[in-house]
C-alpha cells in the first residue's frame, strides 16, 4: 500500500466533502437533530397520568386516602365527578386516563379492618401507558396498606409486617428512561450517519463518469476504499463526539465508565458501519438506490433488533437467532454497559470480538466486490 496515494485520495474526497457545504451540514447537523428529537421524544416514563375522582364515602378517612395519589408525581387529580356518565365520557375524550371509584362504606371498611374495595377503570387503548399506570397505582395501594398496618399493629405485634421488603435498583435507582435510551439512541444515530455519509461514496463516482479516471491511475483498490474511508472516519468520529458530549451535558446521562474504551470500542464500530456503506456503495452504483440500501439495512435492524426498544430475550426464537447478525446489538451492549454499570474490556470482550470480526468481513466484502474495470 502507498500511503502518499492513500493520501492523496483522502484529500481528494475531503475537498469534494467541503465543496458540498449543505451535504456537510447534514451530516453533522442530523446526528444533533436526531438525539435531541429522540431524547426529548422518545420516553417510556409516564408522569401527571390524569385522574378523575368520584367519592362517594367523602370521609376524611377517603379524603387522606386520594392524598397518596395527589402527592404522587406520577398522577394528577384533573377533577371530581358524583356520576358514571361524567366519568366515561373524561375517559372517552382522554382527558382522563384514570377513574377512581371510592364506594360509601370506605371508611366503615378501614376503621374496622377489613379490605376495603376501590374501583379503578383504566383506558386501555394505549396499552403501554395503561400498564404503566396500573404499576404505579400498585405501588401507590402498596405504601398505603404498610403504612397503615404498621400504624394499626405497631403497639401490639412486634413485626407487623412478615417479610421486610427492600428491593433496591441498581445502575438506575429512579428507573429514568432517558439514561436507558440516550445510549441506546446514539447506537442508532452512528449506524445510520455512518452508512448513509459512505453509501453514495464510490456511487458518486460512477455516476460523475469520474470512476473512469480513478481506475486508470496506478491507485490499487484497497487505496482507494482507504483513501474514501479516512474522510468520513473523521467525520464520524465527530459525530460520536458530539453525541457524546450532547448525552453528558444535555440529558445529563452519567458515564461511569472509561471514556477512551468507549472512543475506542466505538471507532471499531464505527469503522463497520462506514466500510457496510462503502460495500453498498460498490455493489449498486447508483447513489439513490445506495442511500435506500443504507437506510433499509442500518435503521430498522437496529432499532428493532438489536435490543434499543425491546427486549431480544421477548422475541420469538427466530428473530432471536436473526439479531446475532446484528452488530448493533453488540454496541448496545458495549454502550449501556460502560454508561450505566460502567463496566470495563474485561466484561465486553466478547462484543469487541463480534464488532471487530463484522469490521473485518464487510471490509473484506468491499475489498473483493471492487474490481478496476468497467462493466
């Protein structure tokens, strides 16, 4: 290999990256737009879930009872009612989510001890938002029956309660879904820039009639793929660093793992993603048809196969065998684990492996697909 050829050839693309400024823009501009979209938009957490009240006890025993869910941050109390119709038609509109009946012997049924029956009807048209809520309610039921057994039976019982439960969440205590996702999203975000900034590289050039001129130099092949991939490694690699910085200091998503093993770990996958382009690139000459290519490959695997949203272990066996393809399942792996567990190269060695033998492969794939010739 000739390193004043490679370059040569990477001056080259970089001049015709900076004589396009609006393709230039894009590229680093998408990656910013797309975390701030997905970061702000995309959450699984449900606060201020609307609740309508009918009370029908109006004891004060009710009245401290509804104080559970008013001080809670994860409902509000959008008003009462004194009948059905009002109730179904709040939810029908969606301004409700949640209808709390209490019954007229609430009170009766906790001063002497026994369960006493409340009614919650739920909007299950939004499934996921409905099951949220019903945990929330839940643990909202849960804290009210402890808090009252242990103020009932305190003076008699030594242990009111049989089982002491403490359940303690590790690496994220508040269950915030933005230091789950925000890593997750940047997996998708560099997987998707990193294809489409390479996929029209080599087409581009097909379609200029400039290949022509590239082949007829003394420039070898594994140059000239070289010489197109150093550009938009560095392009990139800023990218990720913005994505990064953009995660720290905007989503406030703490790393507590080694910074440089993530810089490190990224650039192998970074480098598959951008030589997956140059290989469409390659194999379709046609720059239309390569960014299709790229989007169809990068974006919907990743965001549905490679654990981003949803669980691989949830999936039928099939699909499960399918995402061992999928070298953004790895990355996801590599990048919650060093944000959120902040685990080190001993504990993802074998996601390291996978990216690096995908690296490897696509390279070889580009290598043996480009000839110097014209068909």
């Amino acid at each position: 290999m000739n390193l004043r050829r490679v370059r040569a050839l990477a001056k080259k693309e970089f001049i015709q990256i900076i004589r396009d400024p609006r393709s230039l823009a894009l590229s680093l501009a998408i990656p910013m737009l797309l975390l701030i979209l997905f970061g702000y938009a995309l959450t699984l957490d449900v606060d201020n879930v609307p609740m309508i009240i009918w009370d029908q006890d109006n004891s004060q025993v009710a009245k401290d009872f509804i104080l559970n869910f008013r001080n809670s941050r994860y409902f509000m109390i959008i008003g009462y009612t004194n009948n059905y119709p009002d109730m179904i038609r709040k939810i029908d509109d969606r301004t409700a989510l949640i209808a709390m009946i209490i019954p007229k012997d609430f009170s009766l049924h906790i001063e002497s001890g026994r369960r006493a029956p409340v009614q919650f009807l739920i909007d299950g048209s939004d499934s996921n938002t409905a099951t949220i809520a019903r945990g929330y309610i839940a643990s909202v039921l849960t804290r009210y029956n402890e808090r009252y057994q242990v103020q009932a039976f305190s003076k008699t019982i030594v242990n009111p309660l049989p089982i002491d439960f403490r359940p303690r969440a590790w690496f994220n205590p508040n269950f915030e879904s933005r230091i789950f996702i925000i890593p997750g999203l940047m997996v998708v975000i560099i997987a998707i820039i990193s294809a489409l900034l390479t996929s029209m590289t080599v087409a581009r050039e097909w379609e200029r009639g400039t290949m022509e001129q590239l082949i007829s130099t003394p420039v070898k092949i594994n140059e000239l793929v070289l010489g197109k991939f150093i550009p938009y490694f560095c392009i990139g690699f800023f990218d990720l660093s913005l994505s990064v910085a953009m995660a720290k200091f905007v989503f406030a998503v703490p790393v507590r793992g080694n910074l440089i093993l993530l810089f490190l770990l990224s650039s192998i996958f970074l480098a598959g993603a951008l030589t997956q382009g140059i290989w469409i690139s390659i194999v379709t000459k046609n720059q239309l048809l390569a960014s299709q290519y790229a989007m169809l490959s990068t974006f919907m695997p990743t965001f549905l196969l490679s654990g981003f949203m949803y669980p691989i272990w949830n999936m039928p066996k099939v699909i499960q065998a399918v995402t061992y393809l999928i070298p953004a399942r790895y990355f996801i792996v590599i990048l919650r684990g060093i944000y959120l567990k902040g685990v080190g190269i001993k504990d993802l060695w074998p996601q390291a492996m996978f990216l690096s033998l995908f690296a490897a492969a696509v390279i070889t794939l580009a290598l043996r697909k480009f000839k110097k010739k014209v068909v």
